[in-house]
C-alpha cells in the first residue's frame, strides 16, 4: 500500500468518524463535557499499512483514560492480526500479529479529542526462504495521533496513524537473514466507554 493511499484511507476514516456524529446522536450526549472521555474502555480496531509488507489487520484495544478541563491523559493496550506481508532478501516477510502499549494525551473540545501516542510496539513476524521458515517475536516503538469522536454517551469512534519502527531481527534461514522492518498503520476503530 502506497503512502498515497495510507494518506487517503486515514483521511476517509476520519470523515467516517465526523459523519457518524448526526444531530440525532448528538441528542444523546447529555454526559457533561468535562467528564466525557474519564474512565475504562475497549473496543475493536481494522487497518491498513505498510510494515515490512503491505496488507490489513484487525483487533481489539482497551485502555483507560482521565480528563482534566481540556486535558485527556491515559494508557492503552492492543492486539491486532491478519497479515501484512511481502517480498524481502528473496524471501517471503509476514507480520502475523501486531502489538502495542502506548501513553496518549489529547486536548478535548466539543465532542472530540485530538490526541498523540508513544509506546512499546510488538509483533509475531514469520520469515521463509530456501523452503524453510523461522518465526520471531520483533519488538520497538510505536508513535503517532489522531482523533476521536463521541457519537453517543457511551461510544465513540477514532480515526489515527501510527508509524512504527521493529528492531532488527535475525531469522534462521539458509544464508540467515536480518530485517527490522518499519512503516505505517492508518486505522479506524469504534470504543464503548464503561
């Protein structure tokens, strides 16, 4: 997926997001602004992106987050899968499942919340050459920001870019083989807030 696209899907998740927010919904918001985006969530998430190698994934999140006046902080943690995969140092490079537990801080205003993320990135990645395959556990860092949007006084909905960096792992191949791949994720996600 090029960056071009990446760009355009994360422009019309975030149009997605806006749009779900109808005057009907918007009825529904009685939750006092200042408490809005206090307390523990899950939810699940879809994307797309490059990372190694192109392709989508989808999963679940959940985290907590606190509101002070105009100030979100919180911590979260996610788990998605699917495949990302393509063609490296003549072999076949797939990320299988994809990971993170990240900080993000926000600013609040109205029904949003436009936020920034850092933290710790994960993934099962599997690497096949010469007929043979050895599969790793990658980690890294993971740093990115988006918005967030409440369509009722429960759930929400977010569009974000992350661009992540895997450190560099050996995969016991014939010749051996060292990739640390990094890309980026735009994703749409939907959350119910507790």
């Amino acid at each position: 997926m090029t960056a071009s696209a990446l760009r355009s899907l994360g422009f019309r998740s975030l149009g997605l997001c806006l749009a779900l927010v109808s005057p009907a919904a918007a009825a529904d918001l009685s939750e006092a602004a200042a408490d809005r985006w206090t307390g523990p969530w899950v939810g699940v998430i879809v994307g797309a992106g490059d990372l190694g190698g192109s392709g989508a994934l989808g999963g679940v999140a959940g985290g907590y987050a606190a509101q002070f006046d105009n100030l979100v902080i919180g911590a979260e943690g996610e788990v998605s899968f699917g495949g990302l995969d393509g063609r490296r140092l003549g072999g076949r490079y797939e990320v299988e499942a994809f990971g993170a537990i990240r900080a993000r801080v926000g600013y609040a205003f109205d029904r949003f919340v436009a936020f920034g993320t850092a933290g710790v990135a994960f993934a099962s990645a599997e690497f096949a050459r010469g007929g043979e395959r050895d599969r790793r556990t990658q980690l890294g860092w993971t740093v990115g920001g988006g918005v967030e949007v409440a369509i009722t006084g429960a759930l929400s909905a977010r569009a974000e870019y992350l661009y992540v960096d895997l450190d560099r792992d050996g995969f016991d191949v014939p010749g051996g083989a060292s990739i640390g791949p990094s890309g980026g994720l735009a994703r749409f996600g939907l959350n119910y807030r507790f």
